[in-house]
C-alpha cells in the first residue's frame, strides 16, 4: 500500500476532508491530493503531523518492509523495490470497504425514508389546496348570488 494510498484511507475512516488536512498541515487542498496520489513524496515533519493527527506511529506511512534489490548491468546498480501486501493490508481494506458499503446503505436508507415523508406531505398539500379551491368556489357561488339577488 503506497503512502498516499494509507493517508487517504485513514482520512477518509475519519470521515474528513482533504481541506481539514491542509488547514492542520497548513497547505492546501491541491497539495494534499497530490499527496494522496504519490505525486508528491510524504517528508518526515508531515508524517509525524498526520500520525498525530491520525493517532498512528509516523513510520507506518513508511514501508519499512521495503525488499531493496540490486541489480548490476554493468553502468550501475539499480535499487527496486517490490510492492507487498500483507494478510493486514487486505483485511483493512476489506474492512474499510464493508465500512464505506454500510454508510451508503445507511443514507440511502434515510433519503428513501425522507423522500417518503416528502411524498406524502406533498398529497396532504395537493388535498388541503383541492379544499381550498372547493372553498373558494362556494364563496364564489355566495358572492355571485348576493350581486344578483
């Protein structure tokens, strides 16, 4: 999991946006998701902001599983690191999703049940606005009857 990967699902189990990290980073918006995507590289001052923010140790943002492999082709070598998942990574994730599916569920749920109450306060209005109407009819019929009588 890349660090920009780790931060953003930790910000988004908070339930935060990327402007709450900017304003307590004091950066903005574009520079966290920069961040998020690996566009821009996590320095150790800003690791230890977000682990606090987090309550997380700053080292997690860091692979420190990196399996650093050198190869020689003769003009130098060259340093490769492999990504690896773990068991926990996969089972945060699945975690994470599961979270992310129930809250769905969860406000789809609340906007079916208030565009139900919505629905039946709008057939109460159309049944208040036909009385009114046949009210306003009669008084017609009264009114008329009176300038004619």
């Amino acid at each position: 999991m890349t660090t920009g990967t780790k931060i953003r699902l930790l910000r988004e189990q908070k339930g935060w946006g990327q402007d709450y990290i900017a304003n307590a980073l004091g950066v903005t918006q574009p520079a966290i998701s920069k961040l998020e995507s690996d566009q821009t590289k996590l320095s150790w001052d800003t690791a230890v902001v977000l682990a606090g923010l987090f309550e997380v140790d700053p080292e997690y943002f860091f692979d420190s599983r990196v399996n650093n492999y050198n190869y020689n082709h003769g003009s130098g070598n060259q340093v490769v690191s492999p990504i690896t998942y773990n068991e926990s990574d996969i089972e945060t994730l699945k975690a994470l999703h599961a979270e992310q599916l129930k809250l769905k569920d969860d406000l789809l749920q609340e906007r079916f049940e208030r565009n139900t109450d919505l629905k039946a306060q709008l057939a109460d209005l159309k049944k208040e606005l036909a009385e009114v109407k046949k009210q306003l009819e009669i008084l017609k019929g009264e009114r008329g009857d009176l300038v004619n009588g």
